[in-house]
C-alpha cells in the first residue's frame, strides 16, 4: 500500500471520528467515495475499463484467448484473473515487492467468480474436451489510495461487461473431426453475460464501527476487515476476513448485512453507468458509419 | 594408460601430453589454470582471499566459495553436485584460519567434458590455487579409475579391465567409475567418490591403482611449477 | 506455454496426467438414503482427530495433527533476530507463515514452486493465527510458522490453523488463546456437513444439479475463550442468513475441538511432568 | 483452582482484583488469563498487595532479551569506539539466529571509563557475560560490562587453550604462559576450581 | 548449565564425552539410532514410506502419473527423485527454491536410482513413443537431526516397493488413455540399497549415524551405499579431514553390516499384513 504515515494521536482521531459517524473526508461511516468507470479504453483488448475510486486508480484489460478446457470440466471456458502492481504506485511494489498484494488480489477474485453462477462458464465452451475460450483479466494498479479490492471488482465487471466473444463456427470435418472457423468481421462478438456477476465490499472494523470504502488513512487504523463478493441480488459469493485483528462474532452479522445492501447498491448505479456506456458505444459507432 | 590385473601389465602407453596446463592463463584473476587431461579440459580462475559481506564473515577462518559452471547454460544440480567435491577438498587443503573474515571465490568452468571430469577439475583447481601463491597444507591429487567388464574373456573373475583417467566412451562402458583424491603429504584419501556395483576386492584393486597414478601427476605438478618459476627468474 | 526449467531440481515432463482421469468414477451424492456420509459419519459428526506435540526435534516448537486422512505437520522457530530489517518494528514482534503442500498430498501431482493459491493460503493462516499471539511481548523479534500439508482430504485450512496454534503453544510462545478452526460444507439451505473431506468440499467442478442455489464452504477460526473469531472464509454461492447460520455453526463446532485440543495438550504437558518428576 | 495445575493459554485463571498478573499471563476485561501452557503458581504478598499468579512454563521457552536482564555473547567485530557480539544465550535458552548487540567504549568498564580501550577489553570469539542496557535499534541491542561480575568468561588464546584470569584486567594462557588483557568477569568463589580450566571460567554466569 | 556448555564450546563438550568413549546421546560411537519405517501413510500417493533414524524423520511419497516419453528414449519411464529440506525441518534451512545441499542430495537419490537399477525404466512403457509413466519421487525431511541421506534411500526404496500401478492402455480411435483401476501390478524393484553415513572427529574416531550436532562439529560425511549382496554401490566423500585406507575399510564392513539390518527391516514391511516394524 501508499506508505501513509500516522501518529498514534492522528489514528485516535480517526477512530473517534468514526466512533461518531463523522470520516475525515466528511463521509459517513456507509459513504463510497466519487467512482468514476469508464469502458472499452484499450483498443487491442476484447474487453477494457479505466476506473478511479477517490485516488485509487486502475486499468482492466480482458483479453480472451483460444485453450484447452481443463479435463475435469470439458464442457467449461476458463476465466484467469492476473493482477499487476504498477511501481508507480508504490516504490516497494519494484521488482519483487508487490507479488504478494497481486496474488492476494487475484485469489480473491478468483474465489468470488469460482462458482456456477457468477458467470456461465458453459457459454465459454466450444468444443468438449478439446477447445474453449480462456478469458484472462489482467488489472494493472496505477495509484493507491486505499479500498482497492472493491476498486479492482468493480473494474473488473464492468470489463467483462463490455468484453465481446468472437461468434465462433464449428463445422464438422472429415472422420468425426470438428472444425472451427472465426467470424471475418471483428465486430461480430458475442457480449459476455455479466447479470450476476459479484462485486467486493470491504467493511473495516475501526473501533467498535464498521466503515465502507476506507481510505488509506482509515486502513491503517482498522485491523480487522471483512470483504465479501456480492451479487445484483445480494448473496455473498465468497468472503474473507483480512487484517491481523480479531472480530466479535457478534459483529459478523452487522457487518454482512451492511455488505450485502451496500452492494446491492453498488451493482444498481454501476448497471446504470454500463447501460448508458453501451448506448453511448453503440451512438459512436454510428455515426462512424454514416 | 589401461592395465591389465594381476601382471599391471601396460597395453597402451599413456600419450606424453596427456596432461597440459597453463598457469595464470586469466590476467585479471588472482590466480588461473587452463588445465586438460586428455580430451577434458577446464578453466579455473581463483580470486581471493578477498571481502566478503559482514553477515556472512567467519571470524576464525576464511570461506571457500566454488562456482562450477557448466560449457553451456546455467548450473543444475549436476553442477552443484561436483561443486560439493571441489569444495570440500579446496576447504582442507588450503589453510583457511591464516585469512580470516575474508573468502576465496573459485569458478572452475568446463570447457570440453571428455571423461574423468571430477579429477580434472580438481587436478585444475590445485594448480590455480598454486599459481595464485594461496598457502596450502598440501597439494590434493585426483584421479579418476574405471572398471569394465573384459568381453572376450570367458573366465569367471580377475578379468576386469582397469582404466585409469578413462575417456567419456570407456566410462560409458565401464560398469563403475571411481574417483580418488590423495594428500601430497601422507598420501591419505582426502575425497573420494565411486559409483556402480564393486566388490570390496574390487574396491581395494582401484584405490592401489589410484594411489600409484598419483605420482605421475605431482610430478606434472612439480614440472608446471618449476617450469613457472624457471621463467619468473629469466624474466 | 513452456515454464523456464528449473534448474535447481532434475528436469521433470512438462505435462503428465493422474491416471485415474481416465478411468469412470461413478459420482457419489453426498448423503446417502440414511442420511449417512461417504465414509459412514452424520452430517453433524466430525473426523476423529489425533494430535501430537514436540514431533519435530529441531524446531523450538511443532505439532502434527491428523484428522483422519488429512494430515497435516507445522513446526515453529523463534523468536529469534529479525530477518530482513525493513520489517523491523520496535514495539512489536513479526510473524511469518508458510504453509505448503507436499508434492504427493493431492490427487494431482503438485508443483514445488508456490502458486498463488498457496499465497493466499499462507496469508489465512497468518491473518487467523496472528490476533492469537501477543505479539507486543516479543519487541524485534521474529517468529516463523511453517506447516507442510502431507496428505489432503478436505479442511485443510482448519487443521493448519489448530496444528498451528498448538505448535505456538509448544514452543512457550506467549498467546491470548489456542485457536481452534472448523469448516463446512453447505450443500442447500438446511444441509451443513461438518468437517468434509475432499471428496465433499465444494468446487464448481463438481457440482450437482440442484435448485437449491445454496451451496458453498465457510470455514471459521475462533479464540474460543476470549470469544473472537480471527478467520472467517467463505467460497461459493449463498444467501446472507444461511451464511450466518454457517459461521454459528462453524464457531459451534470450533468450540467443540477446542475441548479436545485442550484435553490433548493438558495431557501431554503431564506427561512432560511426570517424565521430569521421575528423571529427578 | 488448585495450587501446581496445569493451563494452557487463554484459560481464565481469575479476576484481576483478586490477584495481581505475573509472568505468563495477560488481563483482559479485568481478567487475569494464562498467556503460555504450564502450572499455575500462586504467590502470598507479605506487604499487603495482592498475592502474585503466575504461569510456569513447562516448554523450554526461549526467552528473548530484556531490559536489565543477563545476557551471554560472543565478540565478532571491534573497533576503536565499540564491540559488537552476537548474543547466543539468554536466561538459558540458546539462540541459533542470534541477536546482535554492541559494547560502546564507555559501556565497558564502570570506573575509569574514558582510559578504556577496545582492543585491551575483548578480542573476537571471546565469550562474554553483559547486561541489556536498551533495546537499542533496528539492529543491535546495547549491552553493557559494567559491573565486576560482568565481562569476558571464555577466551582462547593463540593455540586453541582456555586462559585464566589473573586480574580484573589480565588473563593468562596456562601453556604458553602468554599474558593479554581482557575486561574480565570476576570469578565466583563457588564455582572455582583448580585443575580443570575452561569450564570453571565458564560457570561464572549461573549466579549472575 | 551443561546446555550453555554444548552451546558455547561444542567441540570441547563433545571432547569430554569422547574422553569416556560414549556420546552425548549415551550411544557408543559405532551405535546406530533406533530406526523404524512404516510403509503407506499417504493414501493420496501411490506409493509411501515414512522412515525415523533417532529423531531425523523423512517421508517419501511416490506419485506415478502418465506423459509422453522424450523423443530421445522413447521406450523409457521417467523417474524424477527429489530431495526437499523444507524450511520446517531445521533452523538451517530458509523457505525458497531448494539449497545447495537439497540439490546435491536430489542428484545423489538421481545417481542412486540410476546405479542400483532400481526400476527398470522400460517396465514403466505403456506405447512407446506415446505414452509412459512417470514416477515422481519426492522426499521431504521432517525433522533435520543428521543421516538425512541415509533415511532418505531406506524411504525411497520403501516407498517404491510399495506401488502398484493400475493396467493402462491406449485407446487407438481417441488417442485417450483408457485406466482399468482395479487391474494393478506391484512395481519390480531390482535391488535394496541401504545407506550409512559416519563422520570423523579429529581424523581418528569413526563415529558412525551422526545427529546434526555431531554433524556440525566434524568436517564432511562419508556415506557408504551397498547392497545386500555386500557390492559398494556408491561411496561419497566430499572433502573434510583424510582418512587413512584401513578408516575407509572400516567403515565399508560396518555398512554391510547396518545393510544386513536394514533388510530385516524391508522384508518385515514388505509383508503387506504388517506395516510397521522396527530395529
């Protein structure tokens, strides 16, 4: 993380503040942050978003690829989610330094889409046991500024939202073999299905509260968080608890429902914003043609 | 050289420039050795006693580092494993409490494999140290022994061909390979590595073999050396 | 995609395959008729559980722990000078863990270099471990924490974590509480299968069709006598109030080893007794 | 709860008004806990406080360096203005990945401290008894000799002997008879004995 | 007070004990440790073994899995042995790729497998060309307390004895594998090589099965691995103090004979009813 410094009177002050529902930034303890998300900015991917949550700030690329499916599920694509950590960001993320951030990131992602419904691998599939598409979500984090799980998720959807997978042929060939063939025109994709796809909350314990969104500043005075995937409909799809400290098991409960209408929330504007990108791509895109 | 049992009877007689060795062959290193025996030759360039980090200094002596690099790509553990042997009989013979807090660095590179790979690499290693002006308690001697199966022979036992320094092919025909490494001074076994089903008769036949071709190479030793020395004073 | 060889261990086939994926392996529902398990336990019943203290000699503290086939050995050292002095905190100790899977514990053959799985695991069992250590006792110092998996049938996570927290226990570390952890399997809104083994853990792969769209794990550490959960993990798709009624579920059932963990190490401190008391 | 039973961490050993915490264990909510496994021991208070509770720890725990506490070293490193060592023993638990500590000049001796010189104090691999002064920083802990019972306990001399002390500045080696200086710990009187040499000069600390 | 003496002067400790011919464990310097092996802990392997000398513990899990054979040998299994000292196992070791010493002791199980012709690498053929087993052999010492080599190759040798491999064959139509589980042959193991190890205190006492402490107090380890048949199979010694001819000759007769013992061993486990035995 941004190496932020704080005196032990500077952290009671912010545990204070909390303890009254009054953040340094002026927030209330369930408050986000500004979000600003924006699609299709890489143009050699298949899918891209740029995405700043107060001064974090990352950049998604979906890339999909053809693969062999794994031979304990043939008829499934795969979905392999890659996180980079910018030095930019953070001089210790040089050489080595933000390996363990990057894996951290990723397997949580990878916990929240690893089941049936966050995403229908099965549309992934092509040919059983031989062919599928491999969708690789590579996240670069350009600037830290506290709450870069939900950053990153939120990023990552809106990605796969406006990731396009190549309507794709399969004819069959001599002796039982199978063929594919790739569509000529590039913009003959198939638009991945994001409905349920989760996005993460991240509730910190500061105090005896709990905050959404925390800043790096409330980050280093939380040291307990519980950060959980949630779907459009509210149910979880995988959880964590992060940070050194210990909770109350009385607290849980709050704490997951707080997480579960925070993101419900969440995926209501966002679906919003999509929406309006779409038909804003699609506006662009004809007037190209006229 | 490959004699017969029993009877040490020479079949063939070693080709004079079996051994060849140029010594200080590297300007920059402290001390070098361009070293072959027969077709296998090796490259050994000495540095030290030089600095070492103050975490890893030892008080009391000096360390020994070998970095054994293979003729192409990076180290793998066959490397490391040869590197081992090196190590150890570098460790005992040079005299490591006169340095202390510092260490030697030894990078002993292959330049072409053909057989008897371990003894020449100690065999160059001894000569490098020597030409560096490291002090040592003695000088180790390697060689190498091969034991193949006679395959004309129909006889039962004592018929095993004994290969001294053997080439890349005779060690693939050989049923073991043993190498020795002997003190200059005592004549004690400093190191020591075989491989292959042997009998302890066999076994005891390989070391006594071993032990008398030692002195052909310290005299090559004392040669290249004397022959040094002979041209640091004309020059 | 070839890996870079490594060169540091023998060169191995790119690619090989557990022979037992070809053959057909007929799939068992996770409860029978009788509402009995695979290997004949209730859905509520755990594995029987064996744990030792003091297996490894060398280390300052260790613990091997064995719930049926899984298996796991964690070993402790320290404290001792810190390693790397960017980590250095005057007022506070640190604690490493690694947990690692030995290459014969899966079905698959596992690789030696650590993926990012392993990453996150050893990151749960720092997180889960850490709130138990009082670690303003130890200024300057490091503690490391090392648990290799010997055989995995399922829970692996709440056996490092226990196997863990004893092995602190051995090595005299100071500790708010021995931390016990339990895990479960939630196949349906009213289904929680304690304690699964590998064959019943949850993974997309292996999935039934069901309507139910409950289906998940959720494991828990708990320091069950100070009453605060330090881990709480959960995967898989689930509805809020069954989540909930799993972590109390998951807390019960941590409560329960902590008795047996209790009883264990009690015992075995008696034996050290005894042992002294006789040698004098 | 009985006297000499056994807990182990995180049990409830009593109200923090009833007993005041001692070693092994830790309050919490104005409770007394066990922080380590091992017998509880109740200690009485003859001045009227509350009688002490403490944990005795079964396990051979390994203690770490404190704040006045003893400490037994071995020197590395000297220069003119400090000693360093790294401290291998303490309170009789011996550490493998040894902390590092440093001897400032003036933390040698306890009298004439600006007469005194390094070199004529210690010489690497000498075995030397001191007390913790602070944690010093990130890497050593400062350590101090100050004290006549403090100071070199083991040294060797050229070929490998044991030396004797001889005065509170002298050590001799029995062989070769040589004579250097040391800042020596005084021997104690109990753990004297004349024949054997190196393992008397080494039984100095237990007392200390 | 005698600890801080082992820790401080170990050379000197050991002396004292040695003065009395007896070591600081109560054994005598030829005595080997109680060594015990149990045969088949890890279900999930096809093969396991875990073996104790004293405290020194080892596992060997052998997975066998199928591949495709390399081109130059493709009539032959592959056999990948190797040796892990994780950072669990001893202060010594860090966590990270494999250490030096980890290597060298891979590349001796390697050289070993290779010498004693333990299995034959054309018995692991399926289709040549095509399909092959491969048998990796992994080795993790659990607690570092000296000998590791030699438990090391009694795990080994153990843990491949103990494998069956189900009946394959090659679908000719798919080109897939087809596995009949119930179908299993035990492996043919060749030969049972025993390892021992010994040290040399100041060049004149032979001190046979040292712990790590000893280990670290003498210079270099001379293992001797023979077989049953008392034929030498490897001898290693890497540098350390010279020994004479007659110390060598020694220590290959006591390896023979701790051979002998060994054997009892494999033959006791090898009796598939009883699965732990000691010596």
């Amino acid at each position: 993380m941004a190496k932020v410094m704080l005196g032990e009177s500077e952290k009671w002050f912010i545990i204070h503040g909390i303890q009254d529902d009054m953040r340094n930034d002026g927030r209330s303890c369930e408050d986000y942050r500004h979000i600003e998300v924006e699609t299709g900015v890489v143009s050699n991917t298949h899918g891209s978003s740029r995405l700043r949550l107060g001064s974090s700030e990352l950049l998604v690329g979906v890339k999909v690829e053809l693969g062999s499916p794994d031979p304990k599920a043939p008829n499934e694509g795969l979905i392999h989610f890659h996180v980079d950590c910018s030095p930019n960001a953070d001089p210790s993320f040089q050489g080595r330094g933000g390996e363990d951030l990057s894996a951290n990131i990723s397997c949580i992602l990878t916990r929240i889409y690893c089941n049936k419904s966050s995403i229908d691998l099965n549309t992934l599939g092509i040919i059983p046991h031989k062919q599928c598409w491999v969708v690789h979500v590579d996240v670069l984090i350009l600037e830290c500024g506290g709450n870069l799980l939900d950053a990153v998720s939120i990023a990552v959807k809106a990605a796969l939202h406006n990731t396009g997978v190549p309507n794709i042929q399969v004819t069959d060939g001599d002796e039982g073999t199978q063929e594919i063939s790739l569509p000529d025109d590039p913009n003959d994709v198939k638009f991945i299905n994001t409905v349920n796809a989760p996005v993460l909350v991240t509730i910190s314990k500061v105090g005896s509260r709990h905050v959404v969104d925390a800043s790096s500043e409330e980050e280093l005075c939380c040291n307990a968080s519980l950060v959980m995937g949630v779907t459009k409909r509210g149910r979880t799809t995988g959880m964590r608890k992060m940070g050194g400290g210990s909770l109350d098991p009385e607290s849980i409960p709050e704490m997951i429902e707080t997480g579960k209408n925070i993101g419900r929330q969440l995926h209501i504007s966002l679906d919003k914003l999509l929406k309006t990108e779409q038909g804003m791509a699609e506006d662009i895109e004809k007037a190209g043609y006229l | 050289m490959i004699m017969k049992d029993d009877m040490h009877e020479v079949v063939e007689q070693p080709p004079t420039s079996k051994f060849q060795c140029e010594m200080n062959a590297l300007k920059n290193a402290d001390g070098s050795a361009f070293y072959s025996q027969g077709e296998t030759s090796v490259m050994v360039a000495v540095y030290g006693p030089g600095d070492l980090k103050e975490t890893k200094q030892e008080i009391d002596k000096a360390l020994v580092e070998v970095d054994f690099r293979p003729k192409l790509g990076s180290p793998t553990v066959n490397e490391k494993y040869l590197e081992r042997f090196v190590q150890g009989v570098c460790e005992n013979a040079i005299m490591l409490a006169l340095h202390p807090r510092t260490a030697f660095a030894i990078i002993v590179q292959i330049m072409q494999d053909q057989g008897s790979l371990l003894s020449c690499a100690i065999n160059a290693v001894c000569v490098a140290l020597q030409d560096a002006g490291v002090s040592m308690k003695h000088l180790p001697v390697a060689v190498t022994v091969a034991l193949r199966k006679e395959s004309e022979s129909e006889l039962e036992d004592a018929t095993d061909v004994l290969i001294i320094n053997p080439t890349i092919k005779e060690e693939s025909e050989s049923f073991s390979i043993l190498t020795f490494v002997f003190d200059s001074v005592n004549k004690n076994l400093l190191c020591m590595h075989s491989q292959g089903p042997l009998l302890p008769k066999q076994h005891e036949r390989c070391l006594k073999a071993a032990k008398e071709a030692t002195e052909e190479v310290l005299k090559f030793f004392r040669d290249s050396v004397t022959q040094k020395v002979a041209a640091g004073l004309e020059l | 995609m070839t890996m870079p060889t490594d060169s540091r261990r023998l060169p191995a086939p790119d690619i090989s395959y557990n022979a037992k994926l070809f053959t057909e392996i007929e799939k068992l529902s996770l409860l029978d008729d009788e509402e009995k398990r695979a290997d004949g336990r209730y859905v509520t019943q755990p594995r029987d559980v064996f744990l030792q203290c003091g297996v490894i000699t060398q280390a300052k503290g260790s613990a091997y722990f064995e719930m049926n086939k899984t298996k796991v050995i964690c070993s402790v050292y320290g404290p001792k000078d810190i390693e790397m002095r960017e980590e250095f905190q005057i007022n506070k100790g640190k604690l490493k863990c690694e947990l690692k899977y030995a290459p014969y514990s899966s079905p698959k053959h596992g690789d030696h270099i650590p993926g990012a799985s392993d990453v996150e695991k050893s990151d749960i069992l720092l997180e889960a471990i850490s709130s138990g250590v009082c670690l303003q006792r130890y200024p300057k110092s490091q503690i490391d924490v090392y648990v290799i998996v010997l055989e995995d049938d399922g829970s692996v996570m709440p056996a490092a974590i226990t196997a863990a927290s004893v092995a602190l226990v051995d090595a005299g570390i100071e500790m708010y509480d021995v931390i016990t952890a339990s895990s479960i399997r939630i196949a349906g809104q009213d289904t929680f299968i304690i304690d699964p083994t590998s064959s019943e853990e949850f993974s997309p792969l292996n999935l039934e069709k069901s309507n139910d769209l409950n289906q998940g794990m959720v494991m828990v550490a708990l320091l069950p006598s100070i009453n605060q959960v330090s881990s709480v993990v959960s995967s898989g798709h689930l509805e809020c109030n069954v989540l909930q009624e799993a972590i109390r579920s998951c807390r019960y059932s941590a409560q329960n080893l902590h008795s047996i963990v209790r009883k264990c190490l009690v015992n075995s401190l008696k034996k050290i007794l005894k042992q002294r008391n006789t040698a004098k | 709860m009985e006297e000499n039973s056994i807990c182990i961490p995180g049990e409830r050993l009593g109200s923090s008004e009833q007993y005041q915490p001692g070693k092994g264990t830790y309050v919490r909510h104005g409770f007394v806990f066990a922080s380590i496994a091992g017998s509880i021991k109740k200690e009485s208070d003859k001045s009227g406080n509350l009688p002490l509770i403490h944990v005795q720890s079964i396990h051979t725990k390994q203690h770490i360096p404190q704040i006045g506490g003893i400490v037994i070293c071995k020197m590395t490193q000297l220069t003119s203005a400090f000693a360093k060592c790294k401290i291998i023993s303490v309170q009789g638990s011996n550490h493998t990945a040894a902390f590092r500590g440093i001897i400032r000049k003036e933390d040698v001796r306890a009298t004439n401290r600006d007469k005194v010189e390094i070199y004529k104090s210690f010489r690497p691999g000498d075995i030397v008894v001191a007390r913790v002064l602070s944690l010093g920083d990130a890497l050593c802990y400062l350590l101090s000799t100050a004290e006549n019972e403090l100071g070199v306990v083991v040294a060797l001399s050229e070929n490998g002997t044991a030396m004797i002390p001889l005065a509170h500045d002298q050590m001799q080696c029995p062989i070769t008879l040589l004579k250097q200086f040391r800042k020596v710990a005084r021997p104690q009187s109990k753990h004297i004995s004349f024949p054997e040499n190196s393992k008397s000069a080494l039984t100095n600390e237990s007392t200390v | 007070m005698e600890d801080i003496f082992k820790h401080i002067q170990p050379v000197e400790y050991y002396k004292s004990f040695l003065k009395e011919n007896i070591r600081p464990d109560t054994r005598t310097l030829q005595q080997i440790r109680k060594t015990t092996l149990n045969v088949g802990p890890i279900t999930t392997a096809d093969g396991s073994a875990l073996v104790k000398i004293g405290n020194t513990m080892v596992m060997c899990g052998v997975k066998a899995e199928l591949t495709q054979p390399t081109a130059e040998e493709p009539k032959k299994g592959i056999i990948v042995p190797n040796l892990d000292l994780p950072a669990l196992c001893s202060s010594k070791f860090k966590p990270g790729p494999p250490n030096t010493q980890a290597q060298v002791g891979t590349k001796f199980l390697d050289n070993l497998i290779k010498i004693a012709n333990l299995v034959n690498s054309e018995d692991l053929c399926i289709v040549p060309d095509k399909l092959v087993w491969v048998l990796y052999c992994d080795v993790t010492c659990l607690n570092y307390d000296g000998c590791v080599i030699d438990a090391a190759v009694v795990a080994l040798v153990a843990a491949l004895r103990s494998v069956s491999l189900p009946s394959v064959t090659l679908n000719e139509e798919t080109d897939t594998p087809v596995t009949n589980i119930n179908e299993k042959t035990p492996l043919t193991i060749n030969c049972l090589p025993v390892a021992s190890s010994f040290s040399f205190f100041e060049s004149e006492h032979i001190i046979t099965d040292p712990t790590l402490s000893e280990e670290d107090i003498t210079s270099g380890c001379l293992t001797v691995v023979s077989d049953e048949h008392e034929n030498l199979l490897l001898v290693d010694r890497p540098g350390g103090v010279s020994i004479t001819e007659d110390q060598l000759e020694i220590c290959i007769q006591r390896s023979f004979k701790r051979t002998k013992e060994v054997h009892k061993l494999y033959k006791a486990v090898h009796k598939p009813s009883e699965s732990n035995d000691q010596t």
